[in-house]
C-alpha cells in the first residue's frame, strides 16, 4: 500500500469509572505509588511510549492520541482517513478497545485494526472480533514487516518528554525525558507479564553505552530547540544493572563528560550489586526503582553481593532514592508474615513503595500453575471481568485469605506505610539532603557536582516541608517535617523572604489539590496529539538517513564513537 496513513493511540479516557480498576490509567505513582498520600500524591501523566517509538520508526507519516475522550477520537475519525489504526491497551483495558473499535466500525469502517500491548496475552479467540492484526512481539519491528519496511533497520528514538512529577498543584515548568533501553527481562519472575511476553528475552533499543550517553546529549539539544527545561531521564530498562558492560560503559562517558545526571531508572539487588554505590551516583541515578517482593519469595533478582540493608543504606547516603516494590499473596505469607516483611521494608526506609498482590496474568507461568491447580477463583476463570486484571486484586485460592481479605490488606498496608515512613516528597528530599551532605566533600569532582545539583533540588523542595507540618498524617511526622526544615536551614542557611512567601503558597495549593480530588475534578488526563514526523519528509530522503546510519561519528563531549546518535540526528535533520 503506497504512504498509507496510520493512526496511533492509546485507549480512550476517562479512567477509573464504574468498575474499572483504579490503578489503570495515564499515571503511574498517583494509582499506584503514592496513592494513599493525599496531597502528596505525585501527579505526573506519563506517555505510553511504545506509540511514539512505533511511529518515530516507520517510513510512513502517522498520528499519534494520547488519551483522547471518545469525541476527540470520533472527531479524529471523522476529519482524518487512515488505513490502519494500532490501538495500545493492557487486559484492564480491553473493555475500551471494544467501544473504540464499534466507533471505528460507524466511522471508519474500511481501516484495518491492529492490537498491540501486554493485553494481547489474551487469546486470538477474544481479541480477533477486535482487531484485524495482532501484535505480540516488539512493536518497531511488526509494524515495519507489516508495512513493507525494513525489519532490521536501526532503532530511533523520539524526543518525548512529559512533565516532571508535582505535587500541591504546584505548577512545574520542567519536563522529563525518557529513553528505552530496552524491552524485555531475563529474570523470569514467574508472576512478570513483560518478561514472559518477550520469552525471557532482552531487546536491546541501546546497544552501548556510548549509544546511551550520546542520547541523553540529544534529549538535551531537542529539549533546547523546543524551549523546555529538562530536570531528568526516565530510563525505560527493567534492570538496567544486569547489562554490566553497557552500564560501565556509559559511567566512562558520564565522568569523561563531567556533567552529573538525574536519572530514574529499575534495578535489581542482583543489578544493582554488580556496582559501588559511588559508580551508581556517578552514573546519576536518583530514584531507582527495585525490587523486594517477599523475603521467602526466593527470586533470583533478589540475591546480590551486600546484604539489603547494607545496600540501601549505602545507595541513600549518596543521594539515591529507592522506590520499594512489595508482594503480597505469596502462598507463604499469613498476616504475621506480612507483618514481618512489611516491617522489614519500613526499616529499611525507602522513599516510594508499592504493594501488588501476587497476580496470575495469562501467559505467565504463575497463571499457567494456578489453572492447572484448578486455584483459579470462577468468578475470574469462568467470566472474568478484566477490568480487575491490574494487581489490585487475587484471582486465586489463598490458605490464609480470601480475595477481600487482600484487597483489605493491601489498602491497609499502602495506608500503613503512609502512615509509618511519612510523605514519599519528603523522604525523597531527606535522601537528596544525606546525599548532598556526604558528597560535597568527595575526593572525586562529579560527586562534587552531584552534590551542588542534590543540595539545589533539596533548597527548591524546602516549601514542601509546610504542608508536611500542617498536614501530614500524624503528630511523629509532622514533628519531622518541622526537623527537617530546622536541618536544611542549620546546614545551607535560612530561608529568604522570597522562600518563606513560597513556603505559606504551598498551603492553600494543599487545599485546593485536596478539593480538587475530593471533587473530582481535573483528575483526567488532557488529550496530546502528535504528527510524526512533524514536517513529513519524502520516503526517499528517510531511506538517505537508514542507508548512512551505520557510519559512526565522534560525540565531542563524550569524546567516544556512536552510530546510532548520528543516526538519531540525522533522522531529526531529515525530519
Ligand atoms: S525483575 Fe522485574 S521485570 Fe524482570 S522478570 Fe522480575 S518482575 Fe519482571
């Protein structure tokens, strides 16, 4: 088919009605991080990136929707024609796939549907009334066969950043960018729908970590030409850790480029062993996300060189949040236990955590067992409601609980851990603060750097500590929010007049947010809408960039070879 025209898009909003779980959405810490934490709840719409990636990577022009109501998509079907539509969902999502694909059946009854995403683990049997393809492997690469380009052409990756997370409604100008590293995981947890859905693999979307650091050089440029303020990266790699040449790699560049880095990125203990926490700040990593799950859970991932708590308390001194994720509904675990292991986890203090019960999602080897063990509940097996398919809730037979039980559990330990370790803002700026306190003196100059760039975060975050004093959820952490605003001003000084105004906006911004969500009101996601490329460029221009991709380039600030950066900027060019 000559220049077809593809349109992209992600489920339509809005989320979290009637029936829905309320952890599926456009958000990723608000439903399932800080969700318990009120006001302090992070609010940040992430992009579902594999849309943007696909369209950056084909030959042919396409939109891509993120978030549309169903009347921008009917608007969209109305103005535009296209040939196909690829519509991204999860299985908690497969009920808005169904509606969409009736409105594509009134308005664009010719255009053929393509399914894509971790809800195509259902079965074909399901799926087909929806979709005239089926996409169960990496994207990028189904769409080029699909579309006649070539498969094993080089990957790009688009300049997609979303807004930094805030909190009070506090508006905030800067913005995050986001790189895949790579999709898939070798782990193999036996409950991971990402890893089993790529067969245990690992896809590489960056092969080297020249590749990587020359990115993040670009993120940075197209950031300057678009006019925003870049504050971080969001590193899309499961465990970015276990890829040790690559991850050494890219510290080489970043000390030979001696500009410290913000990055969130996942790791496991296993990942995160193989390296000294001084490498790990120099790399810049400041939030990282890792595993716990449970302490008899017995995961590989989970067994490193240091032991748990040596490892945090090492990675927190040098200014690294972690982001703690926990299990429940192990058989193993009753009540005491989780008690135990919840215990465990406060000790160590992370900044953010989450609780997911033990999920059996299709295609996993955990569903596999539960099926065959006849655990499976009948509410789920016989007609299940997909809606709840989001770890928010146990499909299956448990010794010690029922489904409510966990469910009941698992909002009393999000509420618990809220209650126990304080507002995640205020232990991320704890962790910045201890980091910028014992680095500022390091023999070594970008820790130095680090340093100045964690004590500037700590100082902007300072305002935060008010609404913690008035607001926060009991007396203890109250008291610690006023200590620790005593600690900042005794180490950097106090705070200015400017500061102070600052301080006292935070809150009546806290009241407005706590009404805004009491109301529900402008808790959705708006629609973004984006032209790939923006200027579409003849077929034979982009087939010049494809052929010349393979030729590398020096980077000048990191001194090293890349070809996929030449390739990325040469894309951009063309575009
Ligand atoms: S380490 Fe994480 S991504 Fe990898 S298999 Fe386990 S749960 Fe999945």
């Amino acid at each position: 088919m000559p220049n077809p025209h593809i349109l992209f898009t992600t489920v339509c909003r809005p989320f979290g009605g009637e029936g829905e779980g309320d952890s599926v959405g456009a958000e990723l810490f608000h439903p399932q991080i800080t969700r318990e934490q009120g006001i302090f709840s992070y609010r940040q719409v992430v992009r579902c990136w594999a849309l943007d990636y696909i369209a950056h990577n084909i030959e042919s022009s396409s939109v891509v929707l993120h978030y549309p109501s169903e009347r921008e998509f009917v608007r969209e079907l109305k103005k535009h024609r296209y040939d196909f539509i690829g519509i991204n969902f999860v299985v908690a999502t497969y009920h808005k796939v169904k509606r969409m694909k009736q409105l594509i059946e009134i308005y664009a009854p010719d255009t053929k549907v393509i399914l894509g995403g971790y809800g195509t683990v259902l079965s074909d049997e399901e799926l087909s009334p929806c979709g005239d393809f089926i996409c169960r492997e990496e994207g990028i690469g189904f769409m080029r066969k699909l579309l006649g380009d070539n498969p094993e052409g080089p990957i790009m990756h688009p300049y997609a950043p979303i807004d930094a997370p805030s909190v009070f409604s506090y508006p905030r100008r800067s913005k995050v960018a986001h790189i895949t590293g790579g999709l898939g995981c070798p782990n193999g947890c036996d409950f991971c729908c990402t890893s089993h859905f790529f067969k245990r693999k690992y896809i590489p979307f960056v092969k080297s970590g020249e590749e990587l650091y020359g990115l993040m050089l670009l993120m940075k440029k197209e950031a300057e030409k678009a006019g925003d303020d870049i504050s971080g990266f969001i590193l899309i790699d499961e465990d970015f850790f276990l890829h040790e040449k690559r991850a050494r790699e890219f510290l080489q560049c970043v000390r030979e480029g001696g500009k410290p880095l913000s990055i969130m990125g996942f790791g496991s203990i296993r990942g995160l062993s193989k390296f000294t926490a001084d490498e790990i700040a120099e790399m810049g990593f400041e939030v990282i996300w890792t595993a716990f799950e449970g302490t008899e859970s017995g995961f590989h991932k989970l067994k490193g060189i240091q032991s748990i708590p040596e490892l945090y308390a090492s990675l927190k001194s040098r200014g690294i949040a972690l982001l703690t994720s926990m299990i429940i509904g192990f058989p193993y675990q009753d009540k005491e236990q989780v008690m135990k292991e919840f215990n465990i986890i406060a000790e160590l203090g992370p900044s953010l955590w989450q609780v997911l019960i033990y999920f059996a999602f299709p295609g996993t080897p955990l569903h596999e067992q539960m099926v065959r063990e006849g655990r499976y509940l009948p509410k789920y097996s016989d007609n299940p409601d997909y809606r709840t398919f989001d770890g928010f809730s146990m499909h299956f037979t448990h010794p010690y609980f029922t489904a409510d039980e966990m469910k009941n559990l698992q909002r009393e330990l999000f509420r618990k851990y809220y209650e126990t370790l304080g507002p995640s803002l205020l232990r991320n700026l704890r962790v910045w603060f201890e980091g910028y306190r014992s680095l500022r003196n390091s023999s070594k100059k970008l820790l130095r750097l680090r340093a100045e760039e964690l004590g500037k975060c700590v100082r902007g975050g300072a305002a935060a500590t008010y609404p913690a004093m008035f607001f926060g959820p009991n007396k203890e952490r109250r008291e610690e929010a006023k200590a620790f605003l005593r600690d900042i001003e005794n180490e950097m000084g106090p705070l200015s007049a400017k500061e102070r105004v600052l301080c006292w906006a935070t809150v009546p911004l806290s009241l407005w947010t706590w009404m805004k969500s009491r109301l529900n009101l402008f808790q959705q996601p708006k629609l973004l809408r984006i032209q790939y490329p923006p200027t579409p460029a003849p077929r034979s221009e982009r087939k010049a960039v494809e052929l010349h991709s393979s030729f590398p380039v020096t980077i000048p600030a990191a001194g090293t070879t890349c070809p996929s950066y030449s390739c990325a900027v040469e894309s951009k060019n063309a575009e």
